[in-house]
C-alpha cells in the first residue's frame, strides 16, 4: 500500500511538472515545430519563391557545370580570395549557385558575391529576392529580430523544457498506449485530452530524438565547461577541436606566389575514378591564383552523414593531395545525429513522415493548450471567467492558429511585393510578423467563438487561393508544372490545395448548425376549432 501510495504521489507530482514545464513555454515551442517542420522541404520551398529559376532536372555533367562556373567566377569577381560552386542535386533547382569571397566589401556593402547561373548558358539567373524556405527553417533555432546568440540560448531553454515535458509526460500516462488508440470526439475536454494523447504518443520517437539532437547541436554553446576543462577556450584550442572533430579539413595558407591554375576537369576525373558513380556535391578553390591554391571535390553525403567526404588537389599542379579522413567516434555520433535532426539522409517518403510529425508537435502543444483552458473554464462551473483566463483564451487563438496565418501572408508577400522593391526578402517576413500579430489583436477585439471561425475561415481561403494568386503573377502555375514534370512546384500548389480543404472541414466542424425554422403562422380558426371539437 505504501509502495502504491508513493507511486501514485510521484506520478501526480510528475503530472504538475509535465503540465507547467510544456506551458510555460508554449508560444515558443509551437514556433519552433511549426518553422522547423520546414527544414524537411526548405530546398522545395526556395523553388516556389523562386519562380525565375530553372525548372530542377536531373543533375548534369559536373565537369561541364564545373567548368562554365569557374570560367564565370574568374571573368566576373578576379580579386576573390575563394571560390565556391554549389552543383544542382537531386532536391536543388537547375541553376548552379556560386559564391566568392573578397578581400573588401564591394559597392553593395557585401564582401562576397552570391550568383545562381543557367547551366545551359552560364548567365546569371536573375531571381527575385527572397528569404524563401531556408528563412522559415533558420527561425526554429535564430528566431528573428534579435542576435544569434541570444536567440539559440532562448531556444535551448525551450528545448529543454520541452524534453523534459515528454519525459514526465511518459511517466504520468501509465496506460499510454491505450490512450493512443482512444479518440473520443464531441466530448468537450475529454476530446481534447483524447487529441493530446493521440498526437503526443504517435510522433513520440520523432519528437525525443528532435529534442535531443536539438541539444546535442550546440554542445560547447550550452555547456562550455566541457570545452574549458577539456581544450581551453582560446582559439588554438578551438583549431585544435576543430580538427579532432573534422579530420583533414582546414584552410590552406597562401604562399603569395601566383601560378596557372589547372583545369577542373583533371581533378574531376581522378575524383570519378575514386568514388565511381558518386554524385558531386561542390568544387571549392582556396587562393586562386596562387601556388598553394587547393581544389576542395566533394561528394553527397552517403548514409547517417551531415557532410559528405571530400578529396583535395593541388590547384596549381593537378597532384592529390588526400581524403578527408575519417571522423573519430564522438564526432560520427555527433554528425549521425545532426543528419537525423536535419533529415539529410531521408527520402521523399521519410521526408513528409518527419515534416508531418513536426505538425502533429504542434498539435500536441496546441491541443494541450486548449486542454489547460477547458479544464479552467470547467472548474468554473458556469461562473463568469477571471480576465487571466480570457486572455489565454484569445491568446490560444492567435497563437494555434495566427502563426499559420503569418506562413500564409508570408507566401503570398513573396508573389505581391514589388519585385524590384528594397529589402523585399526583410519585408516579406514582416509580412508574417505583421500578420501574426493582428491575428491576436484580431481574438482580443471580437466574441471568441466567432473569432476562431473567422480566422480560420481566413486560413482556408489563403491556401486554396494561393495557386490562383501564383498562375495570376507567375508562368509556373499548376497547369504549366504538371506538364512540364516540375513535381517541386506543382507539390507546393497541391498541397496548399489540400491544406485549405483540410481547414475547410475544421471550419465546418466549428461553425453550430441552423438552428430548425419553426412554423410561426397562425394556424386558421376553423382548424383550431376542430382539433378543440375533436378532443
């Protein structure tokens, strides 16, 4: 009895951590699984914003791309100190995208050139500014408005919190699977309890290891300490960390002697010959000019990988000069790890099973949200509710369903801001903000039922309309990506088709039926009379 009566102490003791900790830290946490989810589709999503780009194909002969890349740098940007060629991969566009470094900032202020070429031509593509998919994704770790070192802390806390909201959550639900496969719909707060359970245990694997690998990201970051007592915290000791985790990486010294530089075409070949049938990733060369310059070819990463192996040639002789060497055992599971936070190694299937398990994360937090205000509102028991509980209340709204709301304007921002406009990439995600923050005002100014109906209402209309807006402003709408096979584009199209239809049936199911018209006409004295006469 003592034994049970302990168990039944930590459990709920257990229950109240699991409550506070997922609370505390809500808004913060559906952010990040509503933005993170994101990462999974961001190279997909860069397409769509991107119309001008050339419709993503099979990757062509590296070498030639290699080539007519190289010959553009070296015409275009001579005094760069690095080259960088990103060849098209199977989830790229069709354009090859290149970078340089420059030894000062140029007239636009940047100290590097960022150009995406069409590989048939080598021109530049001339696409319109954007933050695109990788924006969205860089917001479930940097956030926005605020410096990257504060951000990835605040995360980290939240990360925390979260980790620690599913540990206790396992250990309060005894009977957890048996919840999962209990749904009870049209039960008021038992239906939504239902809701949490059934969304929190079927992305539960999904859920512990994005945590975790979450934190494992920035290790030194979170706990500097190890590096301190390990390594020192001075920058030969950050070099010194650098190459235990990244074997036969790092920059070479220039020698300040200028050479010719051989062709990428030689060194490309004896990459083939070594890794035969691998797809090539990147061509880099340090110091070009210079007789220590070095060609950098690397390779897609194969398996449980966050970067793939990369072989380094002499740019100036042609000669081998080695592997990347293989990486010690602490960092393959730091790097296995970050690979299956990230998702690199996934296919489309695997893809869409983690972007949607992401989504079921928000519901589980969205559903616990409105579990927590139910039950405060049930307690009440028809008294009128204190002003702290309207507020999380209108709050809930604008937070479940305001931050989609912001995704949507975000991308209709990138089909209706001017496309020549200053900072059109900074204002389209002021547009999401914007948006986001109206929706709040938006619950707090109208009756709470009708407003979640509106919203929502707004919602489904944004979606289902964006392919229209997009054959309004583009020429890569549904019809011309269906023909053409650009299943990127069209994916994007259809699934906001089927987001929207989704949100239909919510919608629906919110809005009370028509309540039955009585028959109010006078019925006629004669058959009132008789019905009298008869009784």
């Amino acid at each position: 009895m003592a034994s049970e009566g302990f168990q039944g102490a930590f459990r709920q003791s257990m229950a109240w951590l699991h409550t506070w900790s997922g609370l505390v830290l809500s808004l913060l946490l559906y952010f990040i699984f509503i933005t993170g989810s994101f990462g999974y589709f961001n190279l997909e999503v860069d397409q769509w914003m991107q119309p001008e780009q050339p419709n993503a194909q099979a990757p062509e002969d590296p070498v030639a791309l290699s080539q007519l890349a190289l010959s553009y740098l070296e015409r275009e940007v001579p005094e760069g100190t690095r080259y960088f060629i990103d060849l098209p991969g199977a989830r790229d566009g069709g354009a090859v995208r290149v970078y340089a470094d420059l030894p000062e900032p140029g007239s636009d202020g940047e100290s590097y050139l960022n150009r995406y070429l069409d590989p048939a031509t080598g021109a530049p593509v001339t696409a319109r500014e954007t933050g695109g998919g990788d924006a969205l994704y860089a917001m479930h770790y940097a956030l926005h408005y605020m410096p990257y070192e504060v951000a990835i802390y605040i995360v980290g806390v939240g990360t925390l919190f979260m980790f620690l909201a599913l540990i206790t959550g396992i250990v309060t639900h005894k009977k957890i699977f048996a919840d999962f496969f209990t749904l009870r719909l049209r039960k008021g707060q038992r239906s939504w309890l239902d809701g949490h359970n059934v969304s929190s245990v079927l992305a539960l694997p999904f859920m512990l290891m994005i945590t975790y690998s979450g934190l494992v990201f920035y290790t030194f970051e979170y706990s500097p300490g190890v590096m301190l007592t390990t390594m020192g915290i001075d920058k030969p000791a950050q070099q010194e960390m650098y190459t235990h985790l990244y074997p036969g990486y790092g920059e070479s010294e220039a020698a300040d002697e200028s050479a010719t530089m051989v062709a990428i075409a030689q060194p490309l070949a004896d990459a083939q010959r070594r890794w035969p049938g691998a797809a090539f990733r990147y061509v880099e060369l340090e110091h070009p000019g210079d007789t220590n310059a070095v060609y950098w070819i690397g390779r897609e990463a194969q398996g449980l990988e966050r970067g793939g192996d990369a072989l380094r040639y002499s740019a100036a002789t042609g000669e081998f000069l080695g592997e990347s060497g293989s990486m010690p055992a602490d960092s393959a599971f730091s790097s296995g790890l970050l690979a299956i936070h990230e998702g690199h190694f996934a296919s489309y299937l695997l893809r869409w099973l983690f972007f949607l398990s992401g989504l079921l994360g928000a519901a589980m937090v969205a559903t616990g949200l409105l579990l927590w205000a139910r039950k405060r509102r049930t307690q009440l028991r028809g008294a009128p509710a204190p002003r702290s509980l309207r507020f999380v209340e209108r709050g809930n709204l604008g937070i479940i369903v305001g931050l989609p709301l912001g995704v949507a304007a975000y991308f209709w921002a990138n089909r209706l801001l001017p496309l020549g406009m200053e900072d059109r990439a900074a204002w389209e995600m002021h547009c999401l903000f914007l948006t986001w923050g109206l929706s709040f005002a938006h619950a707090g100014a109208r009756e709470l039922r009708r407003a979640w109906r509106e919203q929502i209402a707004l919602l489904a209309a944004l979606f289902l309309l964006l392919p229209l807006l997009n054959a309004a402003t583009t020429h890569v709408h549904l019809a011309n990506t269906l023909l053409a096979g650009d299943w990127v584009r069209a994916g994007f199209d259809l699934t906001a088709l089927a987001f929207g239809l989704a949100l239909c049936y919510v919608w629906r199911k919110l809005t009370p039926p028509a309540p039955r018209q009585r028959d109010t006409e006078p019925r006629p004295l004669a058959r009132i009379a008789a019905g009298n006469a008869g009784a």
